[in-house]
C-alpha cells in the first residue's frame, strides 16, 4: 500500500487536491473531518474542550462553536496550544484505524490529508509527501471569496503553520497551483499517473470492470452520463453490465467505442448474478450458472463472477468449486461490498483455483464510478484481457451504504 501525505498552505488548494486523486482510485484519509470527530456531541474531546474554553467555545443549542473557537486559538498560542492537546491524540489515533483498516481491505493507494504534517513532524509516517502551495495573494482571495474568512483571521491562520517556502523544502513533490480548476487538474494527474504507474516503461489502464446504466431497473445514469463521468474520473476502460440488458452498454459503447466494454449481469436461476465480458448479444435470465456461463462463452466472450460471497448476493465456496471449469475470472473487489472479509474470500478462492481477480464500482449512481478498479495493462479483446488482469492491481475504497438507498429510490421511480 502506498501512503501519500498530502499537506500545503491554507488556500493553496491541497483539498481539491486530495478529492481527485480520491475520484482516481485513492483513498482519502482527511484529518480536517479527524478533528471534527475527535470533539463530536457526545464525545469526551467535546466535553474537555468545553471545560477548557467556557461559553465562549458553545452555541446557544450547547454545541461547539467551531467559528468562534477558531478565532480564540488564532489570536492566542497558548489557547492554540490547549487545544491541539485535546484533539490531536484523538486525531492521531482515529488515522491509526483509518490506515490499517485501508491496509486489511488490500486497499492500493492511501492520501492522508493534514495541514500540519510538517509541524506534527510525522512526515516518516508517509512513503511520499506532496505539497500544495501558491502566491499569497491568490490564497488570501480564494479563502475571503470561498470560505468567507476575513483577511485578518486568514493571516492569523496563515502564520500559525509553516511557510510556503519551508514546506516546499521538505516536500518530494511540489504542486503549484497559481492557475484555474483545469490547470490544477492536470497537474494532479501527472502526478497521480506517476504514483500510480508500474514499473518505468510500463504502460497501465484504468480499469472499472462492473457499473450500471439506466437500463437497469436499479439505476437512473444514462449511458451518455456514465460515459462522461468515467472519463472524468480518469477510467481508460469501463465495462458497462447492466442487470439482464446490454442496450445500455451498447449506447455508451456507440458514444465512446474506445471505452466502453459492452457487458451483462444475468440473474441465474440459483438466484446468483453472473457477468459476461464482450457481449454482442443479450442472455435472458433464468439459465443456471452453467447454462448462462455457456452462453457467455458461445459469444467469445468472459465468463467473470462478481461479488460471489456477498452476504445478499452471494453463494458458498463448495458451490463455486463445482463450476469453477467455466470461471474465467474472479470480482476480488466490490465496492459495494461492505464486509472486507467478504471481498477477501473472493481473491482466495480465485488464487486458490488460478483464476485473474479483477475490481469494480458495482456503480448505480455516478458518485460511486471508479470507486473499484484495476490497472492492468493494455489490452485488445477477450483473450488479451484475460492475460492482462493476470497482471493487474486493484484499487478501490467501499462506497457509502447510502447508495443502496439510491438504487432503492431508482426502482420506485421506475
């Protein structure tokens, strides 16, 4: 697992930042929304810094008042100093959890977030640190004009972290973010593809091998969206496998042949989801695993099992080691999926059998798109495919539960 530590100048940008390499595969540990836990309602950081400051730090409904906090401990070092002795062995704790938690779920790349990375001097912690910073007077506006913070409390802040200059020094990359939103975009991903590359002079795509369009009953994206978001979200390939239909897969395949892979997920009649990969013809449901894996295959294309051990979706071992003869490849990683443990038991039953283990969103809306992927590299058809996700890398970060209200909204609207 890579870690990257993320930090920079207030107003430099290093959030916007951390939000793409996370819309890229990363996940993103920010220490901001740490800190907001560590002194939540109910918690024993709310009450010490309630003891600690008085009324002045609470709202008249007798939560923290975050706005007046903050304007005591920038104008005072020694408030400043109180505070940070309450929050930040919580803040340090709860990253603890967040990065062996990444580490068990086999999670690829980890940005922790923390302005003050340098002062807490935990820069060792880190495989690399990158920096965001650019010209104060650009950082002072964008934090009147985007966070409403006066020019004076932005000076307060400003001074009370390292120096642009001195951060840039004990950085081992930089990024200057002196222009727009599109600039900064493009920078960050060089950067990422850098981080994220394989060996130099290898060639890698990013991979999201499982998403659903409006053509499913469950999803309200339509194709053209999917295919627009994909590509923001710097996917180099996506497999489009709607339930039981590939007329979606085939519209966004017709409005970006280059990546668009046209897929199915056919409900068996075991009650099991299976997808073909390089489909030109829809499979009805209702077929067994066999019956459907045997369609699949008459069309040339992957016979892919996703999600098999899931907790609604999902079958047992014994099952699958009886038609593991018509496996072609294995979903080791789901984001939809919430129990690590389940995803997990995917990889090892496909490691076990000698079967390529690939990644997906399982999107149904497109927040979810790219939160599952795989780098992999280049391919041209089935079989290439099939060789290349032999030497691929999963990337990926669970979705929020919420989403399957999404998927629940997306059928009562149908």
């Amino acid at each position: 697992m890579i870690r990257i530590g993320l930090t920079g100048t207030i107003g430099a940008g290093k959030s916007v930042v951390g939000s793409l390499f996370e819309s890229w595969g990363a996940r993103l540990i920010d220490a901001d929304l740490l800190a907001r836990e560590a002194i939540a309602p109910g918690t024993p950081g709310e009450a010490a810094v309630i003891r600690r400051f008085g009324s002045n730090a609470v709202l008249p409904d007798g939560r923290i008042d975050r706005a007046g906090l903050r304007a005591i401990v920038f104008t005072d070092p020694e408030a400043r100093s109180a505070l940070e002795d309450i929050v930040h062995p919580e803040v340090d704790r709860l990253r603890a959890l967040r990065l062996a938690e990444a580490e068990r779920e086999g999670t690829d790349v980890v940005v922790v977030e923390v302005p003050l990375l340098f002062e807490k001097a935990i820069e060792s912690e880190f495989d690399i640190v990158i920096v965001v910073d650019a010209p104060t007077e650009q950082r002072r506006d964008r934090v009147i004009e985007g966070r409403g913070l006066s020019a004076e409390m932005f000076a307060a802040i400003d001074a009370a972290q390292w120096t642009g200059e001195r951060k840039r020094k004990g950085a081992d990359t930089v990024l200057w973010n002196d222009g727009d939103l599109d600039s900064l975009r493009d920078k960050a991903r060089q950067i990422w593809d850098e981080l994220s590359a394989g060996p130099p002079g290898t060639d890698f795509w990013s991979v999201d091998l499982h998403m659903h369009t409006s053509a499913s009953h469950d999803c309200l994206s339509t194709p053209a969206d999917v295919v627009e978001r994909a590509r923001e979200c710097g996917l180099d390939r996506i497999a489009v496998t709607d339930h039981n239909e590939i007329a979606g897969a085939l519209e966004a395949r017709e409005l970006d042949p280059d990546l668009v892979i046209v897929g199915e997920e056919v409900r068996t009649s075991e009650g099991l989801d299976l997808i073909g990969l390089w489909m030109e013809q829809r499979i009805p449901p209702g077929g067994s695993f066999r019956e459907v894996a045997d369609a699949i295959h008459a069309q040339q294309g992957v016979v892919y099992v996703p999600h098999p051990f899931d907790a609604r979706r999902g079958t047992d071992e014994p099952f699958l080691d009886g038609l593991v003869d018509c496996v072609d490849a294995v979903e080791a990683f789901n984001a939809r999926v919430h129990d690590s443990s389940r995803n997990a038991r995917a990889a090892t039953w496909a490691r076990r059998h000698g079967l390529p283990v690939g990644a997906g969103s399982d999107a149904h809306t497109l927040r979810e798109i790219g939160r599952g992927r795989v780098l992999m590299p280049p391919f041209t058809g089935p079989a290439s495919f099939l060789a290349s996700l032999r030497g691929a890398r999963i990337q990926g970060r669970v979705s929020s539960r919420l989403v399957h209200l999404a998927s629940t909204w997306a059928k009562l609207k149908k």
